[in-house]
C-alpha cells in the first residue's frame, strides 16, 4: 500500500474545505465509496445530519493515527481531497466493500484544524461511538504475525484452551492497545470487532480468550509487562457493563481516578489526558456550575467543569484542570497536578494506594460469552 502514497497536491486537486455544521448537535459521516480493488483511490463524500438522525446508520473506526505523516489522500465528491496518515489509509482499505459504506472516523469526520469544532465534538465522541451500529477496531496490518494470532483466538475461546503467553503479549504490545482515546471507544459500545491484517474477532469472544492466558494472575503472582494496561481497559469496561455494588465505587468513574488508571497510555498531545478521559469520568459536566462554598463538604462536592480547547496551551490547560478542580470542592492541594505536566507527556495524578486486586474469569459456556472481574 506504499506505492499509493502521493505528496500533497501532486495530481492537482485542492485541499477540502469543510463546511460548518449546522448544529452543536450535528455529525458527519464518510461514506466510502466500494471498490473491488483494494489498491484504487479512496473515494467518498460527506453526509451531514443530526447523531439523533444518524444514529445506527453509521460504524465507528477506532484505530491509531501512527506517524503523523498525512500524505495519503481520500478524495471527496467536490473534486477536493483530505489527507491522512498510512495507518488510516489501510484500515480504510482494508474496510472498503463492494457497496458504500458509512463510516465515522475523527481525522476525516471532524475538522482537524477548527479549533472551535473541536471544541463541540470531541467531548460529543462518547455519544458518537455508542450510537454507532459497531466499533471497527483497527489493529494494524498485522505484519509481524499478530493476524494469525487473532485468527486462532476464536477456537481457543471455544475450547478454554489457553494461548501461549508470549503471543498475546505481542499483540497486546501493538499501539493500539496503549492508545489513551480507545479507552473511551472500548466502553462506549459493547459491539466492537477488532480487525488486524485479514483476520477480526468480536471484543467479548476477544476477551474471553485471552481470559485462559494468565492475564488473571492471582493476588502474589507476577503479571506480564503487556498485561497490566489491558487488565486496567478491562476492569474499566466490566465495571461500566455490568456494574455491582461489589466492583463499582463514585470514586472509580471519577476523573482523576480515571487519569491515574490510565497515565501510562499514549497520546500525541498532553491535553489528551484530560480530554480523552473527560467524558467518560462521573463527576464532570460541561455546562457551567456554581461555585461551592468555602465550607463545602467531601459528600456535597460539585461536577468538574471544562471546556475543552486545543487553542490553549499544555500549561494552561491543567492549570484550567486545577481550577476546575477547587472550584468543585475538590481537594485544593489537587491542583498541584497541572504544573508538574508543563513538560511532561503523562499525568501523575494522585492514587489510592488501598485498592483490591481483581480477576479475571469466564462465565462457563451455559451462561454467556461475557468475562467479569470477581474479587480474588
């Protein structure tokens, strides 16, 4: 798929130009024209309405954008183009059907270089996937043997059969799996297949093979370096399908605690950490709040409050954080957060050192395919 990389403006069609939409509540989608073969130009237009209106008509791709090299052109219905990475372009290769196909991705689907917009639609991506009919999880062209590794995950799960170790670890160690925005793509919406190379798997058939691979290691036992960040995605997700008295806390869905539990994961811009996460945490809003008194008490406290805004700086992003943060009740102390983040890429937020480890263990083949977390 190399061969179709083509610099910008080398066949001499113009940059697109995306109008605005015509409501804070509205979405575009790409509607990819089909083609049976995979290497002709990518092709397809965009379709404006309401998320109300789209909602089902449409699937979300969740993918990594890898390097930030945008030379690949999908060209549009005006005669424009859009540019894209590599990645992007082999996953909408690898998704392109022999009829039209409606997608939702951010780099295409979002103006990239609209600030303003932005500013309404990421924090809209939560409501974006969990309308979607299905999550399309793009692993990557699985060059190095991790499409045959997902190739033999559905017999394993059949048969409780336990993959060796090693090869999860290395598909686990893929970019996607570390990607801080998935987090939120994961938990949006249970009907998610991940796609690597030719190969794909439902995320549930997903993680109950992987169940059988040691990812559950008991309270003593060494867990596998490329096994941590996926036993935090997945205590994440069972808690927000299937939530109990037993493994569900406000704590647990609150912002910072989230920000801590995912610190470790990657992303091209710091104040990702925060947007990323924002949406998903229990305690934020993004209307505006009433300031708490001096007085306000631990179980009185008010959501956090934040726009987000790529037009601000790292910097005054967290220190927007901290401010949000006090004038919610939090612990004013908290605010010490945001100037440690100037120069660094992850947060270090404050974590609760007294949390109970957890396991991981297939419901048998009677009751469901699901995975839960059961305390060990």
């Amino acid at each position: 798929m190399a061969s179709k990389k083509r610099k910008l403006g080398d066949d001499g069609n113009s940059s697109h130009v995306y109008q605005p939409l015509l409501g804070s509540d509205h979405i575009r989608v790409l509607v990819l024209e089909p083609s049976d073969d995979t290497d002709s130009p990518l092709c397809g237009s965009f379709h404006e309405a309401s998320l109300k209106d789209l909602s089902g008509k449409y699937e979300a791709i969740s993918y990594t954008w890898g390097k930030p090299i945008l030379s690949y052109p999908v060209h549009t219905g005006d005669g424009s183009q859009v540019f894209v990475t590599e990645n992007l372009d082999n996953a909408l290769r690898r998704f392109r059907k022999k009829k039209a196909r409606w997608l939702w991705v951010d780099a295409l689907c979002i103006n990239q270089i609209d600030s303003a917009e932005k500013a309404v639609q990421i924090p809209f991506m939560a409501d974006i996937f969990r309308a979607a009919t299905r999550v399309l999880a793009w692993l990557g062209p699985g060059t190095g043997g991790e499409d045959g590794i997902i190739r033999s995950l559905p017999r394993a799960a059949k048969l409780q059969e336990a993959t060796p170790a090693a090869a999860i670890e290395q598909l686990l160690s893929l970019p996607w799996f570390s990607r801080v925005w998935i987090v939120q793509e994961i938990i949006a919406n249970a009907q998610l297949m991940i796609v690597c190379g030719s190969s794909k798997i439902s995320w549930v058939t997903f993680l109950e093979a992987i169940s059988y691979c040691g990812i559950d290691a008991k309270e003593g036992e060494v867990i596998r370096p490329g096994f941590a960040a996926m036993r935090r995605i997945i205590r994440t997700w069972v808690k927000r399908h299937f939530p109990t008295t037993n493994n569900t806390t406000a704590r647990d869905g609150g912002l910072l605690n989230l920000m801590t539990d995912f610190s470790n994961f990657s992303c091209s811009n710091s104040r990702d950490r925060i947007f990323a996460i924002y949406s998903l945490a229990n305690d934020t809003t993004t209307g505006p709040i009433e300031l708490p008194s001096r007085n306000v008490s631990r179980d009185s406290l008010n959501p956090i409050s934040m726009v987000i805004d790529y037009s601000q700086s790292i910097q005054e992003t967290y220190t927007r954080l901290a401010t949000a943060l006090v004038e919610a009740g939090r612990d004013p102390r908290l605010a010490n957060v945001a100037p440690r983040l100037e120069n660094e890429d992850r947060i270090a937020a404050r974590s609760h050192s007294c949390r109970r480890e957890h396991r991981l263990t297939p419901y048998s083949k009677k009751q469901s395919h699901w995975v839960r977390w059961n305390a060990a």
